[in-house]
C-alpha cells in the first residue's frame, strides 16, 4: 500500500504524471481523501485543488507550510506501507516543513536525483548538506539522464558529460551509496506526458531495469531499517 505525496506546490508535475489531470480530492467524514491511480496506489497534489493545470499557485512559505500540514494531517490515507514525498527541486520551505512534520514519525532517508554534469552535482550536495543538518539519512543518490543510445546506430553518447566524474565519484567522496543510472530515454518523456506508467509501456528497455534495480535496492534498505528499529525496541 503506497501513498504518494506531491509537495511540488508551485509546480506540481505529479497529476499528469501519474494519468490523473482533472481529478479532483473528495473529502469524507475521515478528512480529504487520495486520488487512487489503483487500489495500492493514492496520490495528493495541489493540482488537485487547482481550477486548471496552468493556474499559478503564488505562495509565501507559511501558506505552503500550513498546506503540506493538511496533507499530512487531514488526509486520509489509510493503512499505508510507504508513504512517498516528491519534493521541489532546493532546500527550501517545503523541505523544512516536510522534515519537521514527519519528525516524529521517523522518516526512513531521501533519494536525492542527479544528472551527471557538475552544475547539477553542486546543487544536489547542497541537498546532501540540508539532509546531514537536519539529520534525514540518505538512502542514496540517483543519476539519471546517464548517457543516451541512439536508436538509429545504437551507439552511445553523454549528453551531459560527467566532467567531474558524475554521481559516481561524488558518492564515492562523500561515502553515499549510489542507487543507480537511468539513462535518457525519449520514451520516457512520452510516457509522463501521457500519464502512463514507463515500466508497463516499455518493459524491455534498459531504463526500466534500471528503474526496478533502484526500487530493490530502496527497499532492502527500508526492510533493513524496520527490521533495526525492532530490534531495538
Ligand atoms: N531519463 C530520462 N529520459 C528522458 N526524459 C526524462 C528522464 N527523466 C526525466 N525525464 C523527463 O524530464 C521531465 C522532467 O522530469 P521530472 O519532472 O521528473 O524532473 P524534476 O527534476 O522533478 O523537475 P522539477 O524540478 O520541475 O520538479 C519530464 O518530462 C520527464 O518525463
Ligand atoms: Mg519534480
Ligand atoms: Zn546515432
């Protein structure tokens, strides 16, 4: 049982993404409840409460604040095995309020997404940095966008080449596990736009064993967790 939760508020992608544009929240007796892309699966977003997709939600940091709040407190998401929060990108209000509603809940660690280029590697280890000083463990790094082939002459090419050697040697450096590589795959793009799940569309391709070796690999670390947390209780 999953529930996802789109903390994005400026920008919410994850309502298209997930097939589910125009949806909207219902609230019930018990508070509002997910939109469900199936039965195991509720998601909440604030594009669910927007009149249109392309209306522009123009916040201050309280009002974000108070709105991840009700996500967290008034919905209703039932009895969940994971619960998972795309945030923006930064180290921000969202961020802030995320970590310190979930305190006392315990969160299990981040994945923190990169591309390999080194403009990118400087903003994610300042995420790296904001989850050392707010203490949220990290489960590891993701570098996505690694590499290109060419459906033509399958040959491969980096797009963004890792000219300071990538997530790889960022991890290494800094003693963070590396999830995995997901490399470009114009399928991709198609696929979010068309709110359809990548793994089903194109089962056979390289991204997609990437992506479900990154998912094992994100739950060994959790089943390890739980199984420490009960032990020490
Ligand atoms: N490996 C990939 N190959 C091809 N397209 C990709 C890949 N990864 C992501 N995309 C596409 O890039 C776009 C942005 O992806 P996504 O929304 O996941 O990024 P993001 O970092 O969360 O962006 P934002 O900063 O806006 O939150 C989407 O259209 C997505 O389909
Ligand atoms: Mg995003
Ligand atoms: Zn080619």
């Amino acid at each position: 049982q999953v529930a996802l939760l789109d903390i994005d508020i400026c920008g919410p992608s994850i309502p298209k993404m997930m097939g589910l544009e125009g949806e909207q929240v219902h609230q019930s007796g018990s508070g509002w409840s997910p939109v469900y892309v199936e039965e195991n699966l509720g998601v909440m977003s604030v594009g669910f409460l927007l009149s249109s997709p392309d209306d522009a939600v123009i916040w201050r940091g309280p009002k974000k604040n108070g709105l991840i709040k009700q996500f967290l407190r008034d919905v209703d998401w039932g009895e969940i095995d994971y619960l998972i929060v795309d945030t923006p990108p930064g180290t921000s209000d969202e961020h802030l309020s995320i970590v310190q509603y979930l305190s006392a809940a315990h969160i299990d660690g981040a994945v923190i997404i990169t591309t390999p280029q080194e403009v990118s590697l400087q903003d994610v280890r300042k995420e790296i940095n904001f989850c050392h000083k707010v203490k949220v463990p990290i489960i590891g790094v993701v570098e996505n966008m690694s590499g290109f082939i060419c459906p033509k002459c399958k040959n491969e090419s980096q797009i963004f080449p890792p000219t300071t050697g990538g997530a790889e040697k960022m991890c290494q450096n800094l003693n963070i596990s590396l999830l995995g590589k997901v490399p470009l795959d114009p399928q991709i793009g198609k696929s979010c736009d068309k709110g359809q799940s990548f793994l089903s569309e194109v089962p056979e391709s390289p991204a997609t064993s990437s992506y479900r070796s990154i998912i094992q690999r994100i739950q060994e670390y959790c089943d390890l967790q739980h199984f420490q947390e009960e032990k020490t209780i």
